[in-house]
C-alpha cells in the first residue's frame, strides 16, 4: 500500500541556533545529526517538513505554551536525567556567553564609575556587535577621559574646569551641544539628524546607535 501524498508539517522554534546548524552541513552534533535523521526518515513517507525560527517572548501562542509544558515537564520529573554529552558544544558556549554578557551587564549597570560611557553605550550586546573606527577624539568624548578643562581639573593638571567658550565647565556634554566654538560642526549634526527623523537634542545613545556617522563627523 502506498503511503499517501502531500503530507506536511511546520515546525516552528525559537532556537536560531537549531536552524543555523541543521543549514550548516558542516555541523554534525548529535542532535542535529538525530533531527536530520528524521527528516529523512519522514521524506522517504512523502512528508515534506519545513523549519521556521520565530522570535521567543513576543507573546505567540504556541511557542508560549510550548516553554510552559518544557517548564512544568522538567519540574514535575525529579528523576529527569540530562544527557549532556550530547548538547552540541556551540549551544553550550552560547549559553555559557550569553549569561557571562548578562552579569557584565549587571555589574556595570550597579557600578557607579563610568557615567559618561554608561550614557552613550547602555546596552554591551549591540556594543559588541558594533564596528566602528575608534579615534582618540571619538574615545575621549564618550568617556569624558582626554584634554577637556573638567577632567584636567579633577587631576589638578588645570586651574579651573571652565571652557574657553565661558558658558560652563568643558565637559562631553558641554562640548556636543553647548561649545559655540563648534557651532558651525554642530549645526550639520542637528540637520542631519532631523532629516533622519530625529529631534535635537537626542539622548546620548541615539548619536551611538541611530547618528553614529554623524556623530562621527562632528568629532573629527
């Protein structure tokens, strides 16, 4: 008897990482190798299985209640056994990565060194996933450490922290929206910004993650 045609499923899962490795034929962990398996397994019956990844913790139905029954199956089972050697070690080290990300970010959130590149740089994780040129200016603007009269002043390298300007202390903030010495400079930042759909003044973040090649401009 032949098996009937046209049979197909969807699997939908929040793991981007099981559907990267079962793309990549260069992965071979077991599970992967256990998932493929099956697939061809169900091919050979005239299943046709298609894998969709769908962002986790966005209120889905199904990928919720799915989290539920993993969650209430893995407490209601004392004697559950974990097989850990065969957990692919990428997914180990993205696990072990993430929650090292997450206490970084803990430590330097409860910190109270570092305001001034708390303000442009809130969030470490698109920090590092960021590429950016890195100039001695850029750097010293976004931490507040360099040659401005605030911070020479707190080291007694200068007599006062008020900026040549005399309309306050010379400090990062002073500089980017302030410093009239730099009106001309400052004035092509807000144009750019408000073509964008920005509004000036932005929050600091925003010249990092939304202006950055504006900004960039404005600092050179």
């Amino acid at each position: 008897m032949e098996a009937p045609t046209g049979r197909k499923a969807a699997i939908y899962t929040d793991s981007k990482v099981t559907t990267d490795s079962l793309k990549n034929h260069a992965m071979h962990g077991f599970l992967i190798e256990q998932i493929r398996n099956k697939i061809r397994h169900l091919t050979m019956q005239n299943w046709t299985i298609h894998f969709r990844w769908v962002k986790a913790h966005v209120g889905i139905e199904g990928n919720e209640v799915a989290d539920k029954l993993a969650k209430q199956a893995a407490q209601e089972d004392e004697n559950l056994n974990f097989i850990l050697d065969r957990i692919p070690i990428t997914s180990v080290a993205s696990k072990i990565n993430k929650k090292g990300l997450e206490q970084w970010q803990q430590q330097r959130n409860n910190t109270a060194k570092g305001t001034v590149c708390r303000a442009f740089f809130q969030r470490l994780e698109p920090r590092l996933k960021m590429k950016m040129p890195i100039t001695p200016e850029f750097t010293a603007l976004v931490t507040g450490h360099g040659k401005t009269k605030s911070y020479l002043y707190r080291f007694k390298l200068a007599d006062d922290p008020t900026c040549p300007c005399n309309e306050g202390q010379q400090t990062s903030d002073h500089i980017i929206f302030k410093y009239n010495i730099v009106e001309a400079q400052r004035s092509t930042l807000i144009k750019q910004i408000t073509v964008s759909g920005g509004s000036w003044p932005p929050a600091k973040d925003e010249l990092i993650t939304k202006y950055l090649k504006a900004f960039l401009s404005f600092v050179k």
